[in-house]
C-alpha cells in the first residue's frame, strides 16, 4: 500500500492503533499512576506491539505528551442550557465527574505532568484549549444579554472551576455535586 492510499484512508489502522494505545494509558496512567505506565504494559493492554510504541511513541514521556494532544482532537464543547448559571454548573459537573471518578484520570494527568517538561508543556496546551472552548458560556451569556460585554471569560471559568482543583486535587477533600454547582452559582452571580 503506498503512503499516498494510507494518507486518504481516514480512520484506518493507524488511527485504530492511536486510539488503542491512548485508551491504554489512559487506563494504565489511572490504575498505576506514572510510576507504573510502561511500554511494556501499554503494549499489553492494548495489544499493539511493542517496538510499534517505541517506533511511534519512543518513551513513557511521549504517550503521555499523545494522549494530553489528543483531547484537543475532540469536538468537545460547553453545553447551552440557555443561562449563564446552568452552562457553568454543567462545567462544574463536568469538571466534578472527572476528578471524582475512581481511578480519575484527570488526577492521574496532572499529577504526571509534574513528573517530565514535556507532559507539563502538553498539559499547559491542553488547558489553554479547555478553557478557550469553554469561553464560549460567556459568549452566549453575552449575546443573550445575561452580562456585561468586556467580561473576563478567563476570570469568570477560574472562579467557577478554581475550588473544584483546590478542593479535591490539592487538599484531597471531598466536594458534593451540590457544593459543586454552589461554586458556579456564586461565578454566575459575581458577574451580574
């Protein structure tokens, strides 16, 4: 097959074979934290061999990096519930769901990303990314007349967001649904 037919062939093997790896260590990263991500047990897991993760990816550091720039090949987007307070509270649940689920990948990223420059890079893209797309709840908010042009999207989604991380990733405390949707009435408010 040449390159030119590979190239055309959207959702091929390759693809198959990126997807396969990354929900490996996705998995791996969660169950085993970085300490135990290995090539050997990714290869494993998702039954791609294992000199293809070392052609493709090279190092621990570098399936890492893949899987944080693979959330940017997403279509995610905030949902539009029609108000301000509801987008945000459907972030915080969002956001909530990620860091309360056991094992949590998303703890399991941001711990690793202290762990290699790279993965710090990648995670630090990753964010920007997230929070560009969720710039969008202030948009609509905007245009619906909700809130003032000008405001800060930026200052507005780490208010909502900020206690989510500081409570259960820094201070490894527990926070209800409710206390979390509380954190985006209050962002919400702050802004009217």
């Amino acid at each position: 097959m040449t390159d030119d037919v590979r190239a055309s062939r959207p959702g091929g093997r390759t693809a198959r074979v990126r997807s396969d790896v990354l929900a490996a260590v996705e998995s791996e990263l969660a169950e085993h934290g970085y300490d135990g991500l290995t090539i050997d047990a990714v290869a494993a897991r998702s039954g791609v061999h294992r000199t293809t993760l070392y052609r493709r990816w090279k190092t621990v550091p570098g399936l890492l990096v893949d899987l944080l720039e693979a959330g940017a090949d997403d279509a995610w987007e905030p949902a539009d519930t029609g108000t301000l307070e509801g987008d945000l509270i459907e972030v915080n649940r969002e956001v909530h769901a990620a860091l309360t689920a056991r094992p949590s990948v998303t703890q399991a990223v941001i711990a690793a990303s202290f762990r290699t420059p790279e993965a710090a890079d990648a995670l630090t893209c990753f964010w920007e990314d997230r929070y560009a797309r969720t710039a969008l709840v202030v948009s609509r908010a905007v245009a619906r007349g909700e809130i003032p042009a000008g405001t800060n999207a930026h200052q507005l989604l780490l208010t909502a967001t900020a206690p989510l991380y500081h409570q259960l990733v820094l201070l490894r405390q527990p926070m209800t649904r409710d206390q979390a949707d509380r954190h985006a009435r209050i962002a919400a408010a702050s802004v009217r």
